[in-house]
C-alpha cells in the first residue's frame, strides 16, 4: 500500500487553471505568499520581529495570472509586554487587485522589539 501513494522518483508539474485544483491553489498559497513578499519588501518589520504568534488568513475572490494585487497593511492593536523591551503587535493586512475587490484577507500577532522609554 505505500508504494501505491510514493512520490520517489516521480516529477509533478502544477500549473494554474481556470478549474479545479490548479485554480484553487493559485487563489490561496500564491496570493497569500505574495502578499508576505510585499510587505516583507517595506522593511518596516526587519530586525524588530521576534516572533510570528498567530497567523490566520480567509480567501474572498480568486486570483489568476494575469491580476495585479496591492496589500494594504494595518496596525489594529498593540501592546507592551512585561518586559519593557518587546511588545505585542497586531496586524491586518487586505489583499487588493485591480478590480478594488479584497481577495485576501490576513491577521498577524507579532512578539515585536520595542525601543527603551
């Protein structure tokens, strides 16, 4: 029975399609994967993020080749720790394509470094 589900030695090709799997891959992990790319590219979070407490994530419209997204980021709370050297950040982020349509949306908890008082 385990040879029946091995992948050893087989190659696989996933391509996004208009149907079926393919599409709904291309909807969920790549557009969720491009999203963290953008922001990761603003740099606000380098070298102040500690850790990544929660994640969570609902997918709203497709998206296929072809669509231009945009990410908007926002700060919906956040909160000193005990330690006066972290804090906890929470964030928002809205997946946007050209057709002003939110495609994803995303919810972050962060264990942040913050600057001494």
């Amino acid at each position: 029975m385990q040879e029946l589900f091995s992948v050893r030695g087989k190659k696989a090709i996933v391509t996004g399609g208009t149907r079926g799997i393919g599409y709904m891959i291309a909807h969920g992990l790549l557009v969720q994967s491009l999203a963290i790319g953008l922001i990761a590219k603003l740099g606000i979070m380098r070298s102040t993020t500690i850790a990544l407490l929660s994640s969570e994530a609902r997918f709203l419209v497709p998206t296929v080749a072809g669509d231009s997204i945009h990410v908007d980021l926002r700060i919906a709370h956040k909160r000193l720790a005990r330690r006066g050297d972290r804090g906890l950040l929470w964030r928002r982020a809205a997946v946007i394509n050209q057709n002003d349509e939110v495609v994803l949306e995303s919810r972050f908890v962060n264990l942040m470094r913050v600057r001494p008082t």
